[in-house]
C-alpha cells in the first residue's frame, strides 16, 4: 500500500507541475541558487520563462506517468508477488527518486526532506515486501515433532 500511496503522491507532483511551474516559474529556492530575481532573469531572454514552462509541463506529465506506473505495478503485479514487478521497482525508486533527491540535495533545495521521505518510504516498502514473502516462503521451524 505505501508504493501506491508513494506512486499517488508522484502523480500530485507531477500535476503541480504541468499546472503550477509554467505560471511559477521560479520558487525562492531557484533565485537563492541563481542570485538572481525572477525580473533579471526574464531581462536576460524574454523567450526564456516560456521555455522553462514548457520544460516544467514536459517534466511534471513524465512524473504523473511514473507515479501512475508505479502505483499500477504496486498495486497488482507486485502485491501478487511477481518478481520481476519488485526489481522493477527497486530499479525504479533507486534511478529516479535516489537522483532526484541527489540533484536537489546539490541545488539547496526545500523539498530535499520531503523527497528523502518518499525514497525511504519506497525503499522500506520494498524491503518489508521482501521479507514477508520470505516468511512465507519459510515459516521456519514446525511447532509439532516426530519424536
């Protein structure tokens, strides 16, 4: 349950980026890290907030289709104990939510403790899976004996 939360919470993100960054193009983190204010910048190259827009959109619709990926394959295949579904995931989370955390980690960013949340949420996910179908797997010692 907590990867599809997780893949659902993507898809949040995602949707505030097709629909929030085009119009805020600039957050307070983004002018901290350029020294510059969102009129200098636009004085630089008026063309330049419409394509960080349209980059915001494109970015913002491929994280609503790997939150919506992600929530799919927790939510079936792996939730049946598929696994190829778990090193999917695991590839997944590692690739795009490790790099993630990692660039905004190097930016300063502010959402650097809410990122590192939903990786060790996606992770811990991951690892409990793991170790419940183990359990099944092997229920260890039986509680009656043949002596």
């Amino acid at each position: 349950m907590t990867l599809v939360a997780v893949g659902a919470l993507t898809v949040l993100m995602g949707s505030a980026f097709v629909l929030l960054r085009p119009v805020v193009v600039l957050l307070p983190e983004d002018q901290r890290y350029t020294g510059m204010t969102p009129e200098e910048l636009r004085s630089l190259h008026p063309a330049l907030f419409h394509w960080m827009g349209l980059v915001f959109t494109s970015w913002g619709a491929f994280a609503i289709g790997l939150g919506i990926a992600i929530a799919g394959l927790a939510g079936f295949s792996y939730r049946r104990g598929d696994i190829w579904a778990e090193r999917i995931l695991f590839v997944t989370g590692v690739f795009t939510f490790g790099i993630f955390l990692s660039v905004n980690l190097l930016l300063g960013s502010d959402f650097g403790l809410f990122i590192a949340i939903l990786l060790i949420a996606y992770m811990a996910a991951l690892a409990r899976g793991r170790l419940s179908r183990a359990r099944r797997r092997d229920p260890g010692p039986s509680s009656t004996s043949n002596t």
